[in-house]
C-alpha cells in the first residue's frame, strides 16, 4: 500500500480495519483515553463518522486526524492490515 493515501482513501481503509477488528491502541492513546476520559466508543464513532485530513509525515509514520464536532483522533497505519490508534482529545 502506497502512502500518503487521500483524506477517502484514508477514511475507506479505517472504517474497514475498524469493522474487522484489526486495531492496536498505542500505549500514549491508551494513555490520553484514561487522562481525557475519552472512550473506545467514541474514538471508534469519531473514525466512522469524522472528517479525515490528507497524510502527514510525523515521527517515521502517515498520520491522519479524524475529526467530529466533539473529538479527534489521530490514526496511523500498519499496511493495509491494522490501524493504529495514535492519540485523541475532546475538541473545546
């Protein structure tokens, strides 16, 4: 899978990968959920129903934010077969 995907293609890849189960949650979201009272549930809501951004490069990875009108969540992804939960906040 060539990266950076577009803002679709990204939302396409997470909502599939999040359907079938294929998700690691990094230690730092993991985290920030317990710090923020942030929820798997919501980060979940906020993939399926968010605003993707195009790819950025950060920290050796194509990061991408998902956003809604209460939350955002940064994705990154493992080929074409895991998505990595990266961080997440409550929007003020």
């Amino acid at each position: 899978m060539d990266q950076p995907l577009r803002a679709t293609e990204a939302k396409a890849l997470a909502r599939r990968l999040l359907s079938e189960g294929s998700v690691l949650v990094s230690t730092h979201c993991q985290e920030r959920m317990v710090e923020r009272n942030i929820a798997l549930v919501d980060i979940a809501n906020t993939i399926r129903g968010g605003v993707f951004s195009e790819g950025e490069w950060m920290n050796e990875s194509w990061r991408y934010t998902a956003s809604t009108s209460r939350y955002e969540a940064v994705v990154s992804f493992d080929g074409d077969i895991l998505i990595i939960l990266v961080t997440a906040w409550r929007k003020s």
